[in-house]
C-alpha cells in the first residue's frame, strides 16, 4: 500500500494524525481521492458532523493545495460534504474561495458554481461567513463583482440559504442588496437536508422567509438560539418588505 493510499484509509476512519507527515513527504498528492472519489478534505469535512476537531487539518490541507471544488463519484464536493453539520470545513472553504478569488488564483471565480446543487461563493458566504466577517467580505466581494443574488440549482439565493440557517446578520447583511422580487424568489424544486440526522423537507415554491418557518416547524433537534435565529431571520425579510 501506498503513504497516499494509507492516508486515505486513515482519513476514512477519520484519523488525521499522519497527514502533515503524508503531505511533506508527497505534496502533489493533496488532491488523490479513494475509489468513492473522496479526498482527505471531503473526509474532514465528514468527520466535523461527528465532532471531529479538525479545524487545523483543513487549514493545512488548504495551505498545500486542496481543492474545496474536487467533485466526487457522485458529484458532491467537500462543500457539500460539510453542507449539513460541519460549519468550520464550511467557513474555512468559503474563506479560501473568497480570498483566490480576490487575488485572481485558485480553479473557480467571484461568479462560478460549485457542487452537486450548483451553489455560488456568496451562497457558502451566507451559510458560512462569520457573523463579524460577512459585511466586510459582502462589500469586498461586490466591489470585484460579486453577484450575490443569484439562483442555486434548486431554485435558492443565498439568503434563502443563510434563512434556512437561521443566520440573522448574514440575512441582514444580504438583504439590502436585493430588490423585493428577488428577496421573495421562490425555490424551484423540493429538497431535503439532514440537520445533525434531523431531516428537514423544503417543499418547491417557498420564499426564504417559508424556508425559515419549515425548518422552524421540522427540525425537532434545534436548539434555543437556532429558533430564536429562524424567527429573526423571518422578522428581518418581512421587515424589509
């Protein structure tokens, strides 16, 4: 067996301990996935849902090279990977995007797609971004020519993302930078995420503030502040009407 191949095995049982040692030794092998397509950072991000500390590993991983965008057999990214429960992978992927892109390098623009559902940057910037970062990173991404209403494959703008989050500053920080028409876009086809296990089913047609209000309504394992943030996420878009 080969050092990459035994990191890979390792990463699948989501032990991170040789990968520093493995990416010293064969760099350009940052980006070598198993037979399912999966690379050590999609399993970083995987193992975060199981509550993995692995902050220091994708940081590492980003620093040599990997790519957030690599899709897997089935198409899925590391983003989507980390979608569900893993918002540190998240952020740290959504920060590495934003700032190549700023400076004119890595393998995807301001503008492009990535993943299974044809997500944009500042759809991960909604779902993702800090509170204390997004208004900084909103303003210096627009500046470059950020697009920040733009629909996902499904149908979702990124504040229908940062809603269904339960993410009120990254709502408010979106929210001004839509007309009434697009801050009420409906989703186009139905989709089911898993939260933590808790499934939540997102019929087509909902607005973001009923995406909210669905997740509100379904997910049985949110907690105290995530409520509190799908209320104030709904209360800021009515607000804004």
């Amino acid at each position: 067996m080969t050092l990459t191949a035994d990191i890979l095995e390792q990463a699948a049982k989501h032990s991170f301990v040789h990968v520093g040692d493995w990416l010293a030794a064969t760099p350009g092998d940052v980006n070598v996935a198993d037979a399912k397509g999966w690379t050590v950072l999609h399993y970083c991000a995987a193992a975060e849902a199981e509550g993995r500390d692995v902050e220091d590993t994708v940081r590492l991983l980003l620093e040599q090279g990997a790519d957030p965008h690599q899709p897997d057999a089935q198409g899925d990214t590391s983003f989507n990977i980390a979608a569900p429960a893993s918002p540190v992978s998240g952020r740290l992927m959504t920060n590495h995007w934003l700032q190549e892109a700023l400076e004119g390098r890595g393998t995807k623009k301001l503008n492009d797609r990535s993943g299974s559902h044809g997500s944009t940057l500042a759809q991960y910037m909604a779902k993702w971004s800090a509170d204390d970062e997004i208004e900084q990173q909103l303003k210096d991404g627009v500046a470059h020519g950020l697009k920040v209403d733009v629909l996902n494959a499904s149908g979702w703008t990124p504040l229908t993302a940062a809603a269904a989050m339960g993410r009120a500053a990254a709502v408010r920080a979106f929210i001004w930078h839509y007309t009434h028409a697009v801050a009420y876009a409906r989703t186009t086809e139905a989709y089911t995420a898993s939260y933590a296990g808790q499934k939540v089913t997102y019929a087509a047609g909902l607005s973001a503030v009923e995406v909210a209000y669905a997740r509100l309504e379904q997910d049985q394992k949110a907690s105290t502040a995530l409520k509190a943030g799908l209320c104030a996420c709904m209360a800021i878009i009515l607000m804004r009407n």
